[in-house]
C-alpha cells in the first residue's frame, strides 16, 4: 500500500524535509489517481490541481536549491501532466493525457529524490503531441530562488530563464494602475510608476506568452525581485493580444516598483529583459535586454537601446541587438507621496 511505498523510497542525503516532502506527493498522487479511477472526476480534478499548486510552491522554496536538476526537471513535468489532465477532466472528455498515461507516472512519483536508477530515466510522457495551445496553459512558470553569488562576472542570464530573484515574482498584466493598487500601504518618497509601450523587432514574430521582466540592480546585485510585464488585453473578444505597430510590439501595460525613487541606490539601473515561452524545450528564453540608469529615471518618455543576451547586470558587455533603429519605448510617471 501507501505506506510500503513510502518506506521503499531511496533518497538522497537532501534531508528529512525533502524525503517526507517525495513521500508525501508519493501518496497524495496515488490518492488523486484512485479518484480519477474510481470516476469521480470533479474530487480528481480538484486534488490533481492541489498537487500541482504545492510542487509549484516548493520549487519556489530556497530548500529546492539543494534538489538535484533531474529531480527538478522531473518535478515541472509532472506539474504539468497534472494540469493537462486536469484539462481533460474538466472538459469531460479522453481527448489528451488519458487514465493509463496517468497511471505511467506513479514509478516517477516514487524515484523522486531517490538514488535509484529509474529516476535517471526518460521522462515516460512525451508532450510533443499535445496542442501547443493546451500546453501553454498547463505550464505556470516557477520562481526558482536565486543562489548567493560572489562571482565577479555573474550574469543574469547564468540562472535558469525561468528563474527570477529572491523575491516572490508579480505578474502584472491589467492596463494601466495607480501605485496604490499595487503598492502595499503608503510609502515615504517618489513612487516610480513605467510604462512599457512597445518594443522593436526586426520581423514581426508572435512568440509564446511574451513579457518584459523588471528588476532594479546595484553592482551586479539584484536589489528588488522582478515584475513581469505583460500585454495588456485588447478587449475585444477572439482579438489576438498581438499588436504591432511600425515592427514595434505594443504592451500598454504600466508595473510600480516597490522601491520610492530615493531608495534606489546611486550606480543602480532598472533592467528590462524581454522574454518568451519556448514550448519544446519547456522553458523560459530571453530575447534582449536593456536598462535604466537611476541618474536617467525622469518623468516622461525614454527611449532604451536593446542588447543582445546574455543580460550583464554590471553593464560591462554591451552588444547592440540590431543596428536598425528599434528599442524599447517606456514612459516613466513620478508620484511624490
């Protein structure tokens, strides 16, 4: 039974938290998937999505950092085969991840964090044939913690693309808002409020759920976790949320650092990286970047050069993009408290 199951686990000298952690998803997997056996559907849904939302949890936990990267990888996939049959449960139907592909992955629940060969294995499901649209909505991207580094010419483009700072990420994807609808409480000093407008590239290419993650840095030191920056909606219904203008991409979408504008230390930038979802290798990719000097943040329109990856938190490797006159068009607005 369960407990057997438990007991038969080989794990990783990774601690006591991380064992009861794979043991515990061990059963409340083998839980769900008796549901969804049995046909009660909505109790199977409802505890597949639970599962789904604690892995992602704590692979944002800084005790994820000691997991083993087959483990991690292991550990994505298995959240999104649990959102895809989630989606298929909910549309009462068997057309995508069926019962017997569930039933594959309880050996993977069982050699997590384990020393077993098996966990070295392939991962048994192959999302290649799952429409990429569905895909997209079963793959939540996960804020990794940043490691502590001290080297000299850290990058930020050396962590995993999906992978923000310390903090915990903010998506912010309504149209424009005062900072007192993201800002917690009333803050002494000059509230920075941007405007991403648009953003300029060669070919008109529609990349898979784009963004623009802010971060403001001080001698390669993140000092404030990032904002993800998305499209702002078009409001009309079936309208595609892409818009080009002139081999510009509109955003129309304003973020509110949590930093006043006299917090933000002298020698600090705010960084921009645009980035996309690259769906068959299941991860995050940076296009460009550029950046902000706290010297140059200023009420009113801004004009930023775009830079090839990697992103150089230092700002000592400096590649244009493209030569044509494309850039990253902002707007910042100052609010004194």
């Amino acid at each position: 039974g369960d407990a057997a199951a438990a007991h038969n686990f080989k794990m990783q000298d990774v601690g006591k938290g991380t064992s009861f952690i794979g043991q515990k998803w061990a059963k409340d997997y083998k839980n769900s998937l008796d549901l969804d056996l049995w046909g009660q559907f909505e109790e199977a849904r409802e505890s597949y999505e639970k599962l789904a939302r604690n892995m992602t949890v704590e692979l944002s936990s800084a005790q994820s950092l000691r997991w083993a990267d087959r483990d991690v990888e292991n550990i994505e996939k298995l959240a999104i085969a649990l959102r895809l049959r989630c989606n298929v449960l909910k549309r009462g139907d068997d057309d995508g991840i069926t019962l017997e592909n569930m039933k594959v992955l309880v050996a993977c629940f069982d050699n997590l964090f384990s020393d077993d060969s098996a966990r070295k294995k392939k991962f048994p499901l192959d999302f290649d044939s799952v429409p990429a649209e569905d895909l997209k909505k079963a793959t939540v991207p996960i804020s990794r913690p940043l490691k502590h580094v001290n080297e000299e010419n850290y990058e930020l483009d050396e962590r995993p693309d999906s992978a923000p700072p310390l903090q915990p990420r903010i998506t912010v994807t309504s149209a424009p808002q005062t900072p007192a609808t993201i800002s917690s409480g009333k803050k002494a000093g000059t509230t920075v409020s941007i405007l991403i407008n648009k953003i300029g590239f060669k070919e008109e290419t529609h990349f898979v759920d784009p963004r623009i993650t802010l971060s403001v840095v001080s001698g390669g030191r993140i000092l404030e976790g990032a904002q993800d920056v998305k499209i702002t909606a078009s409001g009309t219904p079936g309208a595609s949320p892409f818009r080009f203008e002139d081999k510009h991409m509109v955003f129309g979408t304003t973020a509110v650092l949590k930093q006043t504008q006299e917090g933000i230390l002298p020698g600090a930038a705010i960084f921009f990286e645009f980035k996309h979802y690259k769906v068959e290798k299941h991860k995050w990719s940076t296009k460009c970047w550029a950046f902000l000097e706290r010297e140059e943040i200023k009420a009113g329109p801004h004009v930023l050069e775009l830079y090839k990856k990697p992103t150089d938190l230092k700002r000592k490797k400096l590649s244009l993009l493209t030569v044509k006159p494309l850039y990253l068009h902002i707007n910042v607005d100052l609010v004194k408290a």
